[in-house]
C-alpha cells in the first residue's frame, strides 16, 4: 500500500534530484522510495549477493599480503626476454 509523504526540502536539492530522476528514467519518489529501504534492510553490506560470472573468476589462489607484485612482475619480464 502507498501513502503519500510530505517533505520540506531546499528548492536547489529538489531540483537536482528531480534532474537526476528524469536522466535514470525514474520516478522522484522511486528513488526517495529505493533509499530508504536501503537504510532500514536487514541485509548488511557484507551480505551484497556476488553475481555468477564474478564467482566464475575465483581461482582459490590466496595471495599473500606483503607480496611485491611489482618485483614479481619485473622478475617475471626479466625472465621472459631473456
């Protein structure tokens, strides 16, 4: 069920949004809407869902923190123009 809500916002705010709402192709109370179900779900940010193709790419290789790609990578082009 929807129910109409009042806000006093800067006239300025308002209409960026409205031109941001116009440029996305949606509705002004859409996005107010989208916003504030993100602030008051019960999902936390670390529950963002990965999508397939991302979790396709996982190799199980961990990669150690101090690692220094840049002299990994130079060792490596040594090595291969050798």
């Amino acid at each position: 069920m929807d129910t109409k809500l009042t806000l006093k916002l800067n006239q300025e705010i308002i209409e960026k949004a409205k031109k941001y709402a116009s440029d996305q192709k949606l509705s002004l109370s859409r996005i107010v809407e989208n916003y504030l179900q993100s602030l008051t779900s019960d999902k936390r940010n670390d529950d963002i869902e990965i999508s397939p193709f991302v979790k396709s790419l996982a190799t199980g290789v961990s990669i150690p923190s101090d690692l220094n790609y840049k002299k990994e990578y130079s060792d490596y082009l040594m090595e291969k123009y050798k």
